[in-house]
C-alpha cells in the first residue's frame, strides 16, 4: 500500500492505496463517489472522464497515485450550497440528459472546455466532448447545452 494525498472537490484526501489501482476505483470504491461512471473500463466512452488539475481525463486509465499532490474535481464537486453548476443546469434546461450514464463525463469534459475557453464555437465544443460517447441523444442538445452554459459564464 502506498499513500495518495489529494485535494478532491477542494477537500484535502489521503489515503492507502494498492499501487495498481486506478482513479476511478478511488473514486467510487474508496471515496462513494458514484457520479463517475464505469462504463467500458478502456478510455473508450468516457463516461469516467475527470478533471486533473483542470484537464479531462479518463480515469479508468489513469492511475490513481498519479493524482498525488494534485487537484481532482468529480461531478459531485461541481455543486455549491446545494445550488447546480451552469452547466448542470443547462443540461436539464435544454434537455440534454436521457438516460444519464454519460452525463457526468460530458459535464466535466465541457467544464474543462468552458475554464480553458469561456466562449467556444460548436466545433470547438465536439471536439472537447467527442472523447465521451452517448447513446441516446445524438449530440445536439448537448452541444445546445454547453453553448448556453457558456453564454451565461457556466466555467
């Protein structure tokens, strides 16, 4: 077991953990943080996608002690006072969300997106969420969904 200090969602985190384990079992397994999803374990779907010191990665392929000494945000850390991000709020505002599975890591795609370029064009929003595959909705009200996000400033 090695130690793994982190700041998760803006909250100092260390733990043991086996050097093998992936981000995501920390996640989930460790942590109960749930709104990661596994989906195909392979960094194919990135419905497990992460923000690591601000950039969107799929934690199913990303060790976890890599993300010692280092800032972590989940979808859970993306509420305040009980109040929805932008970009959460858009998502269910422009009807975004069908199923739910992939929506955590295109939320947390998109923010990374948003934080890098608060006012993207619809090419630049595809290519920033077409890392997390989604069965149901077919893209557009996604895409509807991050560029409303970022006209009200969704970072």
């Amino acid at each position: 077991m090695q130690p793994l200090v982190m700041k998760l969602n803006g909250q100092d985190v260390t733990l043991q953990i086996d050097p093998s384990t992936m981000l995501v079992d920390v996640l989930r397994d460790e942590l109960h943080l749930t709104g990661t999803k596994v989906g195909c374990n392979e960094g194919e779907c990135g419905a497990c996608t992460v923000l690591v010191d601000g950039l969107a990665v799929d934690s199913c392929l990303f060790p976890a002690l890599k993300a010692d000494h280092r800032e972590v945000n989940t979808i859970e850390g993306l509420t305040s006072d009980d109040e929805l991000h932008p970009l959460q709020q858009t998502f269910i505002e422009v009807g975004a969300v069908q199923c739910g599975f992939c929506t955590p890591g295109m939320i947390m795609a998109a923010k990374a997106l948003l934080d890098e370029n608060p006012s993207p064009d619809e090419d630049e929003i595809k290519r920033a969420i077409s890392g997390t595959l989604c069965r149901c909705t077919g893209y557009t009200k996604i895409v509807a969904a991050v560029r409303a996000a970022a006209g009200k400033g969704g970072k």
